[in-house]
C-alpha cells in the first residue's frame, strides 16, 4: 500500500520519465556533455540508451563476540550484502534518479537473544529479531526515486522532490580538504543520517531546498523516513517527520579555512509505541504510550583549519539543545562535541592525530515530569561509535586518534573511554525510528555504575582501483562497571568485519 506522499511523488517520477523518453535523442546527447565531472575516486557512470547507470554491491561477514549472558550465543558470525543499482538523466534543467536496493542477511544467529536486561547480544540478534526472527532475509525495492529541479530562478537553487538520502551537515562541501573530511566523519550525521553502515540504510520522502547566495547556503528539507536500517523491507514510510533548515556560511583567511553553520531541526513521532526511558514501564505505557513525541532541536558548528609551518591544525565545535514534548513529559537535553587534530607536513604516511571530548545529557530522575536524555533523533551511529554498542545518548566519550594514509591505504586506530553521564538513566544503542511498531533505540539499566568501558579499534581501507575497495575492522571492548553488573560470563566484548566493496 502506498502512503500519500509516495503516491505523489510516483506519479511526478512516471509524469518525469514520460517526458524524458519524448525527447529527441540529439537533446540527450547534447546535455551529457554538460554533466559536471566524475567525483575522484570513483568510476564513471555507465551511459546506456542516453541514461546514466551506476552501482554499488557491498559484501560484509560480521564477527560478534558480545558480553556473555548464560545459555545464549554470544560469539556468532554472519553475512550481509546489499546491492544499489541506479538509472537516471542528468539534463540542463532538472535530474531524476531511480534507485533499486537489494539487501540480503545470511547465516543470522537464532539464540542471541537473552532475557532482559541483557537483551540483544549484538547487532546480529538485533537482525534476526527485525526480520521476524528469520536466519536469512531479502528483500528488493526502491530506495530513490527522485526530480531534482535545478537553477531555480535563474540562480543556483535546486528543489528535489521524492524518495532520497539526507544527511544534516552535508549542506555543501568545503574546498579546503580538511574541512571536507571533517564534516564527512566528525560532523555529518549526528542528529539525521541514512545509516549507510546498516544492510539496508534509511531514505527519506520528502521535499529538499537549496539555495546559494554567494558562498552561503540556505537549506531545508521535510520528510517522513522509510523503514529499513535493519530489517530488509525499506519500502513503507513510518509515522514520523522532520523538518529541517541551516545556514552555512564559510570564513577564511589566506593561510586558514573556517565554517560556520547554524541549524533547526523538528522531530515527530506518533506512532503510539512504548518509549524508551529510565521511568518505570507503568508510567511509560496507557496515556504516555498515546502521547506523541515532539522534539525542536536548535545547534551550530564551527569548523577551522590552520596552515602552519608545523603542519595543519584543526579545530571543532559542534552543539545542541533541544526542548519540547516526550510523551507526558517536558523534554530539556542538549549535547556538545569538542574536538582537534595536527597533520605534520612533508611525511609520506600522512598521519592525522586527533583528539576530543563529547559529552550530552542524561535523565537524573526516572520519576519526575521532565525528560533530560539527549535524544539522537535519527543519526549514523556507527560514524561515532565504530563499535556500536553504544551511541550519543546519556554519553561521556573522551578519544584519541590517528589515521595513516600512504598512498590507497588508510589505517585508523581510536582509544576511547566511555561513561554514562547520568548513573541514574540507561545505556543506550540504537540510531532512531526503522520500524512500526519498534521504538529504534533500546536500552538497558546503569546498574547504579557509570563506567561503560575503554574502547580500542583498527581499521584498514585499501582502494584497489576506482572500482574496488576492500577493507577491514576490529574492536575490543574493556567492559567496566555497566556491562560487568549486566553479564555474568566474559565482560569484554568484540567485533570485527571484512568488507568488499565494488562500484559500477
């Protein structure tokens, strides 16, 4: 059954195609040579009877060895993949793209899950559980679906109406490189993220703006999110909104780069399902449960890059406050992220040290009429947590880092320690709405502890060619005082990937 506004959004796509095929095929040819060029790094795209086709097949067997709970699986191993094939038209006025996704769960563990409050014992438990406790599960649908209508006015604004991706902090792309990478890994995603990292991803369908005057830029964007992330069907919508607007603006000097960008974000879920919260189930469930969640999110980043005869320093402030309504409960939270790095100059392995503080808020009273968890809305998780056994809720993070790039290679390693801000609230996991009937994020009793663990990971990227990357990760987990009450068995943790990752 289609919602209302993927009824519109269908007919504007089939109104789009139809026209597209009317064209003359000395037009078509004539708006390919206008196409902008290729983003480094990957292949171009196929040209077929005047379309433009592309694609993406990811292949990934996951390790889990979680904290042990008694007469469960705790140590397990599956695989995922998930196929995009993409078609559409870049044309001097407008763009369209259709998208396809073909998601696939193999080998899924069926006793990972344990009684609370130990619950899901990693993120394969998490699968077998969203996919109707199912050890293999796939799917196939439509992931975009999008017009994009450009030059707006004869300027360069653009509407883009459908089914797509969208990523807050993404607004625009620095031309200084630091910056660029910055806001891909440290800043986009925090509050709403397609959750590439999951084996099916979210999209959104909905309506994005952008305008550009001079170097700033206005966006906003409204949508409703379709299912998926860990379940394979990502065809329906939720019963959740958004609305978003920022302004961006750069700042630069000629040996420093900066940027600015302030943000508003609207969150709406009225779905009716139970909450997740440090308050007792009986005041979570009858009135609370109908009671909507309407959450303003209000924040801003600065980022700035220095050119020194020491190499670049970088520095980066991003934050949030949040106010409205959780349920029954008046909602106060807010977040903060601190960070810097230093790239020496003239070595060959290009090393990036950086190091940074993150802290958001927690509930100190499970009993009150106020809500003060710092509330993620829909984010990546894993873009923050490498690890994802937890996320931005309730959450004290201190971290180092370091990357090596020589040539294709990059290697990563992080040491984080972790605390819950508040003793009195929950651990958290999870990145946000995904289905009907299921919250998105769970979480589990402090135990009277803080101390969550002290987190060390590696990752390996090599980019074989334009075509193929393949890569690889592992983390271990110290558990401290929250896990340790929890799971009676082994009370560290780890997790490990390899992954291939071939475009088209």
């Amino acid at each position: 059954m289609l919602f209302p506004l993927q009824r519109i959004f269908l007919l504007g796509l089939i109104v789009a195609l139809l026209v597209t095929g009317a064209q003359p095929q000395t037009t078509q040819q004539s708006s390919e040579k206008k196409q902008p060029p290729t983003a480094a790094g990957s292949p171009p795209p196929i040209k077929w009877n005047g379309l433009n086709v592309s694609g993406t097949w990811r292949l990934r067997p996951e390790f889990w060895g979680w904290f042990e709970a008694p007469n469960r699986d705790a140590n397990y191993a599956f695989v995922q993949s998930i196929l995009r094939l993409a078609i559409g038209q870049q044309r001097k006025g407008w763009d369209w793209q259709i998208e396809l996704a073909q998601p696939t769960l193999l080998g899924l563990p069926e006793n990972a899950v344990a009684p609370a409050p130990a619950g899901q014992l990693g993120l394969g438990a998490t699968y077998y559980v969203s996919n109707g406790a199912s050890r293999n599960a796939a799917f196939i649908f439509p992931s975009k679906a999008f017009i994009k209508l450009k030059n707006l006015g004869g300027r360069s604004n653009d509407l883009t109406l459908g089914r797509f991706t969208f990523v807050d902090g993404t607004e625009t792309t620095p031309q200084n490189k630091t910056l660029a990478s910055l806001k891909q890994t440290r800043i986009a995603h925090r509050l709403l993220g397609d959750f590439g990292f999951s084996v099916t991803g979210r999209s959104q369908d909905g309506v994005r703006f952008s305008a550009n005057a001079g170097s700033s830029n206005l966006t906003f964007a409204a949508a409703r999110p379709t299912r998926g992330v860990f379940q394979v069907d990502g065809l329906g919508e939720l019963d959740v909104s958004w609305e978003y607007g920022a302004l961006t603006v750069p700042v630069g000097t000629k040996t420093s780069a900066g940027e600015l960008r302030v943000f508003g974000l609207g969150y709406q879920d009225v779905r009716g399902v139970l909450k997740t919260d440090n308050r007792p189930a009986v005041m979570r469930t009858g009135l609370d449960q109908l009671e909507n969640i309407n959450i303003g999110t209000f924040g801003f980043h600065y980022l700035h890059a220095l050119e020194t005869n020491s190499g670049t320093f970088d520095f980066l402030l991003w934050a949030a406050g949040q106010t409205g309504q959780w349920g029954l409960q008046n909602h106060r939270a807010g977040a903060v992220a601190l960070e810097g790095g230093w790239q020496p100059k003239n070595t060959s392995l290009k090393p990036w040290l950086r190091a940074g503080y993150f802290v958001s808020t927690g509930d100190g009273n499970p009993t009150d009429s106020d809500h003060n968890t710092f509330f993620s809305v829909m984010p990546t998780p894993r873009i923050y947590a490498r690890y994802p056994f937890f996320n931005q809720m309730n959450n004290t993070d201190a971290f180092v880092s370091l990357m090596l790039r020589p040539g294709k290679l990059t290697v990563r390693t992080d040491a984080h320690a972790l605390w819950l801000t508040s003793r009195k609230d929950l651990w958290y996991q999870g990145g946000g709405a995904f289905q009907p009937r299921t919250f998105g994020y769970t979480g589990r009793p402090s135990t009277g502890a803080r101390g969550l663990g002290n987190l060390w990971d590696v990752s390996a990227d090599y980019q074989v060619s334009r075509n193929l990357t393949i890569g690889g990760y592992f983390g271990h987990v110290f558990g401290k005082g929250v896990p340790k009450n929890i799971y009676s068995g082994e009370q560290d943790s780890n997790f490990g990937y390899v992954e291939t990752v071939v475009r088209f």
